[in-house]
C-alpha cells in the first residue's frame, strides 16, 4: 500500500498527464524474466524484449511494467503496460508501450481503422481542450495503424502538453506507443524509440 501511494504521489509530482496511467496501481520495475528481457546497449538505451508481448522496442532507460484488469461491454481485458519517465533540466518525457487483447470474434465484426481511431480519440479526451494536429494511416509489417500528435491541457490551468501516438492492431491485439511531454519541448530519442517498434513472432 506504501508504494502504491508514493507511486501516485510521484504521478501527481509531474506536470504531464499520463494519458494512459490511472493512479493506483503499482508499477514494478521490470527486470529479465522468461516473459521479459532487457538488454543494455553501449548507446544508453535499453532494448526491451517482451516475449509474452511478441514485440521488441528501445526505451531511453529500464521501464516500470504493469497489468490492468478492467471490465468492459465485451468483458474482462487485461491491459499490459510498460513505461518511464525521462527527466531533462527543465523537462519530463513519458514514454509508452501496451498492450491488450480484444475477443477474437469482436475484431471480426468491427472496423479495424475505425477502431484504431476510436483509441486515439479516447486518449485525446482525457486531456482538457485538446486538439488534433496530425493524423495519418501507417502500416508495421503489414498490420494497419496510426499515428496521431495532438495536444491539450492537464486541467483548466494546467501546463500545455504535447503527445505523439502510434496504435496497431495485430489481429486481435492492439499496441499503443506514446511520448508526451511539455508541447515546447522535443526529444531526438522519441524518434528512435517509435521507429524501433517491431512485432517479433506471430500472434
């Protein structure tokens, strides 16, 4: 319970919204499992390997991992999520990876672009006045995604953000990778760590 509240005290400490973190649950730090493998590179950065995830990224440093159970219309999902947070001088980036798997016969029936762009509009929601910049079609191997950067506010009076999102759905598993951070900022990592996203084995 003791790091479950200074995990959402350090949250509230940072003056970015975390679009997809909900405060309460714990987040571990992620170390080399049979379902995980973090390697160190000679770059600074760290490949994160998810062999439960089927896919491979670079991270700016050792994420923290974390499952979400949540019920739904279509019932119980299990949202897995792996994340850190970059502090510069003057400056916070948030970087993100998840994960959930939708029913297989719920994807069939639907539109995949549409679904694709409902997620991004339900990441856009939870800031205040928030306001699409781009948005494009884009493929990874052959699987259909997006890419949105868009910007709001954390509250009324809050700092302007700015979030760079791309979302993929692999058959019957959506992934979502995030950057956010202050809108007047930039990051030359954040391009490194979008481009390197790879889905390593079938699903």
């Amino acid at each position: 319970m003791q790091k479950t509240l200074q995990k959402i005290y350090f949250f509230r400490k940072l003056k970015l919204p975390a679009v997809l973190f909900i405060a309460g649950i714990l987040f571990l730090t992620c170390r080399s499992t049979s379902s995980v493998t973090l390697l160190d590179r000679d770059d600074g950065l760290t490949n994160l390997i998810s062999h439960e995830g089927n896919f491979s990224a670079l991270m700016p440093v050792k994420p923290l991992r974390s499952v979400k159970k949540s019920n739904s219309k279509i019932g119980e999902l299990e949202n897995y999520i792996y994340y850190c947070i970059v502090d510069g001088e003057n400056n916070t980036y948030v970087y993100l990876i998840s994960y959930v798997d939708y029913p297989g016969n719920m994807i069939l029936s639907v539109n995949k672009n549409d679904l694709i762009r409902n997620a991004i509009a339900g990441s856009m929601k939870r800031l205040v006045r928030s306001r699409l910049i781009s948005q494009q079609p884009i493929y990874l191997q052959n699987n259909p995604g997006y890419e949105a950067i868009f910007t709001g506010y954390q509250n009324q009076s809050g700092k302007l953000v700015m979030a760079k999102e791309r979302i993929f759905l692999v058959k019957n598993r959506m992934y979502i990778l995030l950057m956010m951070t202050d809108a007047s900022n930039s990051h030359d990592i954040a391009d490194r760590f979008f481009n390197s996203f790879q889905i390593t084995t079938n699903i």
